[in-house]
C-alpha cells in the first residue's frame, strides 16, 4: 500500500468520487505503547471499537497482547489475524451455549463474563471436558452495574449484576472460577477520571459483602478521546486515579488491574474524505452518512471534527448540517460542523477521529458504503498522546501577587 502525505494530497491527487478512509497506523501504534506502557496493569483492546485486521496487527506489534471479544466471530477473527499467542477474553456478559464451547475447546479462551446464575451455569456446562469434568482453569469476571452519569454514553441499563445481588453470584462463581475477576463499565467517553472512582467504590463493598478473594479487578473501557466540545482530562489523570483507587481495595495479594480500551485506541487511527454532492442553504449533501461512518453523528448527536480540504475557500467558518447520499430521510447529521461560508459542490471534506465505531459501523445501505483506503503519514486531527494538546485544567492567566 502507498503512503500518502495527508487527506489534502489523496484528494489532490485522486480526485475521489466515493468516500476514501484514510489509515494512519503511527497514530495506533503510539496509542498502543502509551497504554502498554503507561497503564498500572494489563491492556485488553475491545474489539469492537474496530475490528480491522490491520489495526489489530498493529495494536500487537506496539505491544497490546490481550484482546476484549464480545462475540465468536471476533474470537476466529483475531484468531486468524494474529495466531494463538495473543490471549482472548470473550467479555460479553450474555453468550451462546455454542459460542462458549467453541471459544474455548478450540480457540483457547479461558476468560469470561457473566452477570447472572444463568451465564455462570451456561459457562460451566460448556466447557466441561470430555468426561464431562467441570473446567478448572477459568478465570470468571462477574460483571456489576455502575453509573455512566460521567459518560457521554450510557452503558448502565443492558448489563451488570446489582450491588445489592451482587453477593451470592460472586460466592458461586469464586467456587468454580481459578481466578475470579469483578468487571463494570463506566459508559463511553467518561469525562472525568472520577468515574472510575465511584465506580471503584462500588466495587469495594461488593467484595466486603461477599467476602470473597478477587484476581482481577477490570475497570473495562470509557477511557476518552478529544472530539469538538470534549476536552477530557490527560490520559495519565485516569491511570494515576485508578491505581490509586484500586490499591486501596481488599483482593488478593497477587490481584491483576486489567482495563478494555476501544476507542482510546482507535479513534486517532482512522479518518475519512467526503465529497460535497450538493449545498441547500445550510445544509451539504454528502456522500457518507448515517448508514455508513457517520452512524453516531445521526444518531447519538455525536460531533467529529471536520475541515474543509479545498485551499481557495477563503470565508469565514459557519455552521452546517450534513445529509448523507441515501434515498432516507433519517440519513441527517445535524452537526453543527464548522466550515468555510463558501464550501460548494465538488468540494472535499475530511471528517477525522473516525477510528472507533465509525469506520467499523458501515453498511451497503443503497449501495454505498464502498471506496478506498488508504495509508497517511500525518498526525490526526487530535490526540491523547502525541504531546501537542494542552492542558485542559491550565489556564493563560497570570495572577501577580506583590
């Protein structure tokens, strides 16, 4: 694959008439060492966020060797991507009879989720041996229900055991489990570190009510990216809070601190190229939208950062609307997205922070969802991790006391 300088330069060059995803593999290599790194226990990528093969091989050469699967068909793909070195943990607390079998008689998955008595018996049962012997090699994580009031999305109301039923499902699952883990989710793009605080603490009393010894505590995902109008703490806040926060807790002296980053490892890997079909006022008909990249745009009013890639367009910026290029009414992205005043027809757009949810949540809807992508070597649009961003808490004033 040829790298390309920036989204400017494919446009320049290309003249692309359908949407083109640009890749930027340093940007997901970076992020990968920094957590490898820099996080106070193991990194689990999540999968889902963005299941590219090609991120995926990046994440494991920078160092990210365990991997959150929330479905079988991520198990065989990671599997086939990356071989049997990597360690799988199928993390979606409601699973198949037959996708539990197969994840672990032939992919070798020892790690599950569960949040109820009907999980736990269904994993037991299906991973039985031979002679029908109960597995003594699992490491359990019981999932429990804690507030996404810091998220920007909610992950609160589909799964998680509650605090006060907590107790007797930890009890039953320590009597079967060699390592027995407590997971939660704080929701998607938490805000602040102190998310994982609360959370943490929630935690605490389940395992006193309990009584019983933890191996793992699982913060799982939430950690943040920037986008316009989100400018969350620096990523070494929230590891420092929650290796405080976890130290303090009463679990085994040998206990691992794991977390399931998805989109704080690959939203800065992807971008896009849009093309303007049509101007009506405000409003810029392009030709990708809800059913492909820009599904959260539509539908959760989530804004990514945009600039315009044609150099003559020289006015001010103004605030627009998006309508993507199916025949469907819903395919409407209300923005707003800043852009020059004189953006027409024919002109190139690019929409960055793609990497996570975006490129992966495209369909053939109509008929689009096809196109390029390509390699750039540029930095994305924002990041976490390559020392540019300023600090959000610091502030320009300077106060003179005499």
């Amino acid at each position: 694959m040829s790298i390309h300088l920036d989204a400017s330069s494919v446009a320049r060059t290309l003249a692309p008439t359908e949407p083109v995803i640009l890749n930027r593999p340093a940007a997901a290599g970076r992020a990968a060492r920094f957590f490898a790194q820099k996080f106070p226990g193991k990194s689990l990528y999540a999968v889902k966020a963005n299941p590219s093969p090609d991120l995926l091989g990046v994440l494991w050469d920078n160092g990210i060797t365990h991997f959150d699967t929330a479905s079988i068909v991520e198990v065989r793909l990671v599997r086939d991507t990356l071989g049997p070195e990597p360690t799988l943990c199928f993390m979606h607390p409601v699973k198949p009879f037959a996708a539990i079998h197969e994840a672990y008689h032939i992919h070798g998955v020892r790690t599950f989720s569960l949040d109820s008595f009907d999980e736990l018996e269904k994993i037991v049962e299906a991973t039985r041996d031979a002679d029908g012997e109960v597995a003594s090699d699992l490491s359990l994580c019981v999932r429990l229900r804690v507030s996404s009031e810091y998220s920007q999305l909610s992950l609160a109301a589909k799964f998680g055991v509650d605090l006060a039923d907590a107790a007797p499902l930890l009890q039953a699952t320590r009597q079967v489990a060699d390592c027995l883990g407590i997971c939660f989710h704080v929701g998607s793009q938490a805000m602040t570190p102190f998310a994982y605080v609360q959370a943490l603490e929630r935690v605490r009393a389940a395992i006193v009510d309990a009584s019983v010894t933890v191996d793992i505590i699982d913060v799982g995902g939430g950690f943040p990216s920037i986008y316009p109008g989100m400018e969350p703490a620096p990523m070494e806040d929230y590891f420092s809070v929650i290796h405080r926060a976890a130290e303090s807790l009463p679990v085994s002296y040998s206990s691992e601190l794991w977390c399931e980053p998805g989109r704080a490892l690959s939203a800065e890997y992807n971008s896009m190229i849009v093309q303007v079909d049509k101007r009506r006022g405000k409003e810029l008909f392009i030709n990708e939208g809800a059913y492909g990249a820009l599904y959260d745009c539509a539908h959760v009013d989530w804004r990514f950062p945009v600039r315009c890639l044609n150099e003559a367009r020289e006015e001010g910026l103004e605030d627009f609307s998006f309508y993507g290029p199916t025949c469907d009414d819903a395919d409407f992205m209300e923005g707003p997205f800043r852009l020059p005043a004189d953006i027409q027809a024919g002109d190139y757009i690019e929409i960055g922070m793609l990497g996570a949810y975006g490129a992966a949540m495209r369909t053939r809807f109509n008929g689009f969802g096809t196109g390029l992508a390509l390699e750039v070597s540029d930095e994305p649009m924002a990041s976490q991790y390559n020392g540019s961003r300023k600090d959000p808490r610091s502030s320009d004033n300077v106060v003179s006391l005499r």
